[in-house]
C-alpha cells in the first residue's frame, strides 16, 4: 500500500512537470488589437487641419446633392414635348405653344419660350434670341461646380500641408528629446501626418470624381438643348418650304 501511494505522488510530480514545460515552451498570446475611432482620428489629425477639411466636405456634398437633383430635373422630358410644339405653331396657335413651354420646368423649354414670344421675327433673331436663353440656361446648371473643382483640387493639398506640419512635430521632439527619444512621442506628430493626408485624399478623389460625373450629365443637358434648337429652327423654317 505504502509502496502505490507513493508510485501515484510520482506519477502526479511527473505530470505536473510536463504541465509547466508545456506552458513555458508554448507561444505567447497574441496581443489585443486596441481600435480607434474616428473622431479620435479626426482629433490626432489637428483641429487646424482637420476644421477647414470638414467644411470643405460638407460644402462639397451639398453641391453635389443639389447639382445631381437640379440635372435630373433638367433632363427629365415630357414625352412628345417637340411634337406638341410642332403641331402648334403649324396650326397657328402661340399661346398654346407658349402654355406648353411654361408647364414645362426643364431649361428646353425656357429657351424654346424666347423662341415662341419672337415668332414673327427674322430667323436670325429668333436664333440669337434661343442661344442667349440657352446660354443662361447653362450657367444656372454650372453653378457650384467651379466650387466643387477648387474643393476636389485644394483638399489633397490642405491634407499634404497637415502632413507636413506633423513631420515638423516630430523632428522638433526628437530634437529637443536628444538621444532619449521614445516612440510615444514622436506618435503624435505621425499620427497627424498620416491622418490628415488620408482625409484630404478622400474627399480630394470624391469630389473629382462628383465633378466629373456632374459636368458629363450638364454636357448631356446641353446636347438635348441644341438638338431641340435645331428641331425648333426646322419646325419655324418648315412652313416657308
């Protein structure tokens, strides 16, 4: 009996040696990740920096929120709006054609109206008359884009003078830190480097693209604009044939 019970505290020794090599050969814990916000994002980039980028941004959604909403307007057409007006001024009946032409919100139509109210005139005329109202026209659909341009041009830049600013940080506190330096602080002034250039590139790349994509649906606003002054033209010239 003596004789098991010490074979079993061996056996139990044994173990427990086994166990503790174990947990010292073994890996060690993969650290937690700390995650960071973005608004401690925003605060690392500097108020400086990060202040006039966030209004940028906002100022360049609303313009393209507004611009998108005022091109599609402008490209939704009433259907058989041309041959409407056609049918009219052959028959004779303006007012008509002008009635139509005031239902109708799309910049077409306006211009078309200045063409109706001079009918009578000289074709010259009534075609000067039409591309000035285009004209007009053109300007309402562009405004805000030159902003939304200057914003999608400026913000990268406003994001790379963060960056530089953060690198000055940073070798200014290793300047007068000397050979002591440690990696906390020269943190701050990385941080704001990295983080400042990321935000102007992306509201730099969104606002290029939206500018882009506006001045494709305005250059599409303007071809329906000319095709129908040309129809308009045909349809006053027609009679004369």
């Amino acid at each position: 009996m003596p004789f098991e019970l010490l074979a079993q505290v061996q056996d139990n020794a044994e173990a427990a040696r086994q166990l503790l090599e174990q947990a010292a050969t073994a890996p060690d814990a993969p650290p937690v990740m700390e995650t960071i916000s973005v608004w401690e994002l925003i605060q690392n980039g500097g108020w400086y920096i990060m202040g006039p980028l966030a209004l940028m941004s906002l100022i360049a959604v609303y313009i393209i929120i507004e611009r998108s909403m005022a091109i599609r307007r402008a490209l939704r057409e009433e259907k058989d709006f041309m041959e409407k007006i056609r049918d009219y001024i052959h028959d004779g009946k303006i007012d008509s054609a002008k009635n139509l032409c005031a239902q109708n919100p799309a910049p077409v139509a306006r211009m078309l109206d200045k063409g109706i109210s001079r009918i009578g005139r000289p074709l010259k005329d009534i075609e000067v008359s039409i591309e000035n109202a285009g004209k007009l026209e053109i300007y309402k659909l562009e405004k805000g884009l030159s902003i939304l341009a200057t914003i999608a041009g400026a913000a990268p830049m406003l994001g790379f003078l963060g960056t530089v600013i953060g690198m000055i940080v940073t070798f200014h506190t290793m300047k007068i830190s000397g050979a002591g330096v440690e990696i906390g602080q020269l943190s701050g002034g990385i941080m704001q480097a990295m983080v400042t250039t990321v935000a102007g590139l992306i509201i730099g790349i969104i606002g290029y693209i939206a500018y882009n994509t506006l001045v494709a649906r305005v250059n599409k606003v303007v071809q329906n604009m000319e095709a129908s002054t040309v129809a308009f033209m045909d349809v006053l010239d027609s009679p004369a044939k």
